[in-house]
C-alpha cells in the first residue's frame, strides 16, 4: 500500500538515506544533514503517520514489509539504486529490515540506538498496546506526557521541550497504528541470527552509553554481524545523534569514507 511521503533530498554524491525513529521526522537528522551534503546526496523522509507524510487511517496501512518499502520509495525519489543506509531506533529496524530484503541496495549499513524487541520488557515496542491506547483515550499531550517526555524519560527541561514540540506535530492515529503494526512486531534479534551472520554488508552500529535499553541489541549486532563495527559513545542517551552529534558525525564520516567513497 504506497502512501505519499514527505521526502528531502540535498547535495550531490553517493546517497546516504537517513531514517527516524518513533515520534521523530526528518528534521532530526539536521545536524548530520549539514555535514554531509557538501559530499552526498543526503535523502530523509518522514515516516508513514508521521509529521508530514501520509497517516493512513487503516491499520493494516502500517507492517514492517510497508515501512521497507517506504524506505525503498524514499531511494527511488533520489534516484539511488544503492545507498548506505542510517537509521536511528525504529529507523534501524527498517533499516536493518531493508538490508535483508535488498541488498543488492544497501552498500552500508548504519544501526543507532537499535531497540530491544517487545520480549524485552523495555523500549516503546514492550508498552505498545498501552501507549496505542493512551493516545487514543487521553490524545497526544497526555500520552507523551506519560510514555516520552515525562519524568520517567530522564530528560532536562530543554530537551523535554523540544521532544514535545516534535511529538505534538504527527497524526494521532498514525502514531497508534506505528505502535501496535511496526514497533509491537519486532522480533528478536536472536530469531534473525542466520540472516545477520550471513549479511555481508559493511554495517556501524553506534549506541550510547546511557541509552541501556539498547546497549544488548546493539551488541548482539555488532558480534552476530560479519562485517560490523561497534561504536558506544559517552554522555548520551537514545537520540544519539542529537546528543552528541559531533561524536556522532565524527564516527559516520569515518564509515562513509570507507564504504562510500
């Protein structure tokens, strides 16, 4: 089921696609847009049900095999046969998920802030169904309040602002679906272990070191794996590349240098 996506392309070179992860956009990938258009053609896109792109209202609109195809429409868009792929958190599923199926398309791979599946107990995948349902009962202001930004998050004052300015600008709906049809679906990684050993693609995994929820699976990643390279940064949480982005920029340039050039 194609949807119409919003879809950024800038700069010229190698194609470097930049994928988002839940309640964010494209707009989160701007201090790495800014680095690397001088040298690349840098596509980012909202996710479907996401900030500007189209929110389907049936549910059935949203599956991991629908956002691979988004992904796969956002290369198209730029006319990139092959790109080295980034994703952050739910963006590094697809991202992941996207090299397994084509990759023939991805000629590296970059997995940041990888999730934890839903067996986990941790992450939004684990409390799907009861943030889906916070949503639709209590709308955005409240949910987020309670699942993202709240105490419980471990943000600053600042950072929790600009969270909520972001989360509040997505479909309500669209993110309830994203919720219960990508990120309750995640199987863990352990399932997918004979597909990743056997993924030749050159592949960074970066996580930070305060993010540890996801600390395991990117682990799992880097040593499951053939070809990749584990990156931990210090003093930052989940949104790594907004956190500390010119670590982050620092170890991206680095792998673009070796598989894009």
């Amino acid at each position: 089921m194609t949807v119409r996506l919003h879809i950024e392309v800038e700069g010229s070179g190698p194609a470097v696609v930049l994928a988002h992860g839940f309640g964010g956009s494209a707009r989160n990938f701007g201090p790495q847009t800014r680095v690397l258009r001088s040298r690349f053609r840098v596509v980012r896109y909202d996710a479907r049900g996401h900030a500007r792109s189209e929110a389907p209202d049936d549910p059935a609109a949203y599956s991991p095999e629908l956002a691979v195809a988004d992904m796969g429409q956002a290369l198209d868009a730029a006319s990139a046969a092959e790109a080295v792929v980034v994703g952050l958190s739910m963006g590094a599923v697809t991202a992941l998920r996207f090299a397994l199926t084509h990759p023939e398309r991805v000629r590296g791979l970059v997995l940041a802030a990888f999730p934890p599946d839903v067996r986990d107990g941790r992450g939004f995948g684990a409390v799907a169904e009861a943030f889906a349902a916070a949503i639709e009962r209590d709308g955005l202001e409240a949910a987020g309040a309670a699942f993202v930004w709240g105490p419980a998050a471990g943000l600053d004052a600042a950072a929790a602002r600009l969270v909520r300015q972001g989360f509040l600008e997505h479909p309500p709906h669209g993110l309830a679906h994203t919720l219960r049809g990508v990120l309750a679906v995640q199987p863990p990684l352990e399932e997918l272990a004979a597909q990743l050993t056997g993924l030749a693609i050159p592949t960074l995994v970066i996580v930070g070191a305060d993010d540890r929820a996801c600390l395991d699976p990117s682990h799992f990643l880097a040593r499951t794996l053939s070809k990749a390279d584990l990156v931990v940064l210090a003093d930052a949480g989940h949104v790594v590349n907004l956190a500390q982005p010119a670590a982050f920029n620092g170890a991206l340039l680095d792998f673009l240098a070796r598989v894009a050039c």
